[in-house]
C-alpha cells in the first residue's frame, strides 16, 4: 500500500493526532520543569521520529534550532545500539560531537515505542539545562576555548533501561552539575514527556496500527518533500551567494567570515560553505547539525511558512561544509554560543535570496543570541543560583511593514523571563527594561529596536557573565535601508560612573551599588529612508521611538516638515 491511499483528510487527521501529541508533551515539560528557562522562557521542544530516525512531527513551540539536534541523537542511539533497545528504554545525551547534540546545555531523551516486537518509533525531547557543570555558572560563558571547559559530555546512553533507571548514571551526571536539584527538576520533567508521549503515540497504534502508522509517516515526509520542491521550483534557477562576519571568539579571532553560495536548478537548491573561516578557538563554533538547522528553517521561512517541520524538508535540500570549518567544527572545538552563529547563517542565507525574494526577506535582525549570567549566593537561603537568560532585540525591517521591537528572531523563538518571575526566584532587581530609542534602522520600513535592561543584585555580591554579537558590525539593511545600531554592556556605579565592557566578558562582580545595564542590538531597514510615510517618521518621535537628533540625521526632509529643526514637538503620552 502506498501512501497514494491516505485520503488528504485521513493524513490530516493523522498528523494532527501527532502533532498534539508533541504539544502535549512540550506543555508537560513547561509545567513540571523546576527552572526558569524551560517554565517560563519554554526554552525546549518536543519531537516524534519514525524507526529509521527520521522527523515525523515537532511540537508547534519548538524551536528551530533544535530541529536537526533531536533526530541527531536518535540517528546516534540507532546506530550505537541497534537491536539493542527495548521498550521501556529511555535514552539521553547532548554532546555535540559524538551524540548529534548542537551544545552541551541541550540534554536530549529518547523513549523507543513499540508494537509487540515491532520497532515503531521514537519520541523525543530536549530541554536548555541552566547549568551542565563547566568552568563557568551557566555553562555558557565566552572565552572557553575547548568543549571540555563548557561541561559535561554525554555521549548516547541509556539512562532507563526496560523501564528501571540508572541511578549510578543519574548521580554521576547531576554530581556533575551546579544547582543539582534543580537539575534533576528538569531531567525528571524530561522522562515524563517521554512516557507520555510513548503511552500516546501507543493510542494511535492502537487505533490505526503500527503498519497503517508507517504508512501514514511515509505520506507526511514525501507529501512535504513534494511541497517543498514545488516552492523551490518557482524561484528562478541560478546561482545566489552572500557573506557577512561575526564579530570575535571571545578568544583571539576576530571578523569570522561566513559564506554561502546557493545553486538553484528545477527543484533542487544546494548549500555551499565553501570559503567560511576555519573553526576559532572561541566557543561559537557550529557542528554540521547546528548548520543545517539554520538553513532548514531559513528556507521553511521563506519558501513556505506553513510547511510541516519533518524529514521531507531536510530530503528537499542539499548542504556542503568543509570539515573543519567554523560551519562544520570538528572536536574538540566549543560550540557553547552557537545560536549566535547560527543567526548570522540565517542573515547570510536571507542576504543571497534577497534579489529574487524581495517581498519575503527581512533586513539583518538583531543577529545575535544575547546571553546573560548572574549567579552567587541568594542571601535569603544560603543557596547558589543561577539565573540564565537569551535577550531578544530587533527584528528586521520587511516589503511591508517595520520590523518588531524588542523580540527573540529567527532561530530562538522563547519568550523573555518576566521582571515579576526574575525578582521572585532570585536576589536581584529588574530596574529597567525598555526599548531602545534610535536602534531601529532608518529605512523605509524601520527596523526594530534593541532592548535595555538594567540588574541589580540585591543584598550580596554577584557575578556576571555576558556574550553578546552585532556589537562591532551592524545588522545591515536592504534596498537602501540603513543598519540598526549595535549592542552594548557596561555597568554604572552609584556616583553614576560608566565603565565599558567587552562583548564577551565574565566573572564581572557586581556589588549592591553596581548596575549591570544590557544593550541589545536593533535591526535594519528595508528601503531607502526618503520613501518612509511622514506620519509613521512622526509617530516614531511622540512615541519615543526615535529622537528628534536622529530624525534630522536620518530623515532630514521629514524633520523640516515637522518642525524638529528648530524645535522639539511635545511627545504624546502613552502611560
């Protein structure tokens, strides 16, 4: 039977069927996880695979840049084990080099579901861990030039074996980890999803049987496959490249150029790395699943917003990287910061096909991952925290409309970590969190802007550890827009003294009379600054979104036109 006999409804159903289970389980884990950022930035997903490794389905909050992690480590635990894994097996791992991870902080399960004898498939999951041990709280600081420094490594292991876990493997992995507790918080929230989704996915074995099941997969990847190639076919055939540059390693390198060239021809389109840096010492290196990740989603994101994330995806697209490359690092190179890298495949990618998808591309977002760490003692208990966060910035300006301000972009779609929720969990306060005014790119359509906030830790003496990108090198704008502005960190005494800080810097100390102020980047325009609708440049300046300085510098016909010349107009009040 093929699955030329799955009607359109019947496949639907199906695939709804799986995909709520995804949602079921990544909803699970956002409710019984123990850190901040799984129950309130939902930085984790949620996955079903097919006995061969293949993505079937992803929850609808699961993030793109897990999207070649999970069946990574499933094609891993299928070719370390083998007939080897049985039911009640839960498997977990998150190194990048040996496990098909994309960094140590993502730690991986994977349940094995069965009919009878009968391998049918694998659900899995991956939670951001706020700690995995490492040299610094938060296993994701700068400067770390060696993997070994960012962690602990978990290559494929079976954690649950015929249902009964490995509590020696389970103390040696949480021994290895700050905030233990927490940690195993979040791991057991990890098994549940599994066996959640395995009792689930059992239901609709149930219903339909494992052979009809197989059937209904095999429909879902070619049915995708056969849409993504028809998207594909409409662009025009040719070749398309771009480039840009990360700003450093945190180490020594500086100016990291990445490069593609794309060839289109009917309804193939291939990637080619060729001409990208070799891999820095520093710790934002991508392993080849980080790339691919970055590249499936740029084109799902252009081509067809609405595909399904699944295997028919990654059939429709061919990737090339030199092995050692800083899109294809081999061990033992860090790759901690990775996202930060991934963004700026995501900008490259956008940059080539602007010429021919003008109405789909964004100018340069925000490119970058800003991550910040405040860890020490809460004086309150006694105990060590850590609080992790990704900051969001500017989205990039489109055809259409001005781009969102103050958002996470492209690859890294969590949510940002409430004030209330940061104030109630740790010792420290929030006393400023804000957009930026005049990040935004002038174009136009406006880019959108980066975002400010200020911490301060309360009643003890904190560390601080910052990495952030598009500091140096502006996110660029297109068809005449012009660049956002860059991020920025630097911490402000109580006599009100500024002291600068490097883009990657840890192990600041910050006392009680001490502000840790973030700066994140905006984004750029999209087309040239003198097309922008004189009303929109006026409610850009009553609504403080850009000032009257940079109004004239910017849109100098339009400030004349408003007065702002030679004197401020009264902004309007929005409190």
């Amino acid at each position: 039977m093929t699955d030329h006999t799955i009607d359109p409804i019947s496949l639907e159903i199906a695939w709804n069927g799986l995909k709520s289970i995804c949602d079921e389980c990544f909803i699970a884990i956002m409710r019984s996880a123990f850190s901040t950022n799984v129950k309130e930035r939902h930085d984790h997903s949620t996955a079903i695979a097919d006995a061969a490794g293949r993505l079937i389905v992803q929850a609808e909050m699961s993030l793109p840049v897990h999207l070649a992690s999970m069946t990574g480590t499933v094609e891993c635990i299928i070719g370390r084990f083998g007939a080897d894994i049985h039911a009640g097996d839960i498997f977990i791992a998150n190194d990048p080099h040996v496990a098909g991870g994309t960094h140590l902080p993502d730690i991986n399960m994977v349940m094995p579901v069965f009919d009878g004898s009968r391998l049918v498939g694998f659900v899995a999951n991956i939670i951001h861990h706020a700690d995995v041990g490492g040299a610094a709280a938060g296993s994701m600081s700068g400067g770390l030039d060696e993997i070994y420094k960012e962690g602990l490594r978990i290559p494929a292991m079976r954690l649950f074996s015929r249902g009964v876990c490995d509590e020696s493997l389970l103390q040696l992995l949480l021994i290895n980890m700050r905030l233990s507790e927490e940690r195993r918080g979040d791991l057991n929230s990890q098994v549940s999803a599994c066996k959640l989704g395995a009792a689930r996915l059992r239901e609709m074995i149930a219903e339909h049987g494992s052979a009809r099941l197989q059937e209904i997969f095999d429909a879902i990847i070619t049915r995708t496959e056969a849409r993504m190639r028809n998207a594909i076919a409409a662009l025009p055939d040719g070749s398309y490249s771009f480039e840009d540059v990360m700003d450093s390693d945190g180490v020594s390198a500086e100016n990291i150029r990445i490069r593609v060239a794309i060839e289109k021809q009917s309804d193939s389109i291939a990637f080619d790395f060729a001409g990208t840096d070799s891999q820095v010492p520093g710790n934002f290196n991508l392993t080849f699943n980080a790339t691919k990740s970055a590249i499936y989603y740029s084109l799902k994101a252009l081509l067809d917003p609405n595909v399904p994330n699944n295997q028919g995806i990654f059939n429709a697209v061919s990737i090339s990287a030199p092995l050692g490359s800083f899109v294809n690092c081999i061990e033992p190179a860090a790759v901690a910061l990775r996202a930060n890298s991934c963004q700026r495949v995501v900008d490259c990618v956008f940059g080539a096909l602007a010429a021919i998808l003008p109405e789909r591309v964004v100018a340069a977002a925000n490119g970058a991952n800003t991550s910040a760490v405040f860890s020490g003692t809460d004086p309150r208990t006694g105990k060590f925290y850590v609080y992790l966060e990704t900051l969001g910035g500017g989205m990039g300006a489109r055809f259409a409309r001005d781009g969102k301000d103050g958002v996470q972009v492209h690859i890294t779609n969590t949510s940002n970590l409430p004030v209330e929720a940061i104030e109630l969990e740790y010792p420290l306060r929030v006393e400023e969190y804000s957009l930026i005014e005049d990040t935004g790119g002038p174009g136009r359509h406006r880019g959108g802007m980066g975002i400010r906030r200020s911490i301060r830790p309360v009643g003890h003496t904190c560390t601080f550890n910052g990495v952030g990108e598009r500091f140096t090198h502006q996110p660029w704008g297109l068809f005449g827009g012009e660049p956002g502005a860059c991020g920025r960190f630097y911490t402000k005494a109580a006599a009100g003294t500024i002291q600068e800080l490097p883009s990657k810097v840890s192990g600041v100390a910050l006392s009680p009379d001490v502000l840790a102020v973030l700066e994140t980047p905006g984004a750029g325009g999209f087309g040239a600054p003198r097309e922008r609708v004189l009303a929109d440049i006026e409610e850009d300046f009553r609504s403080g979104k850009c000032s009257a300085e940079f109004i004239r510098e910017a849109y100098p016909q339009a400030a004349a036109l408003l007065g702002l010349e030679e004197k401020a107009i009264e902004r309007k009040s929005y409190a």
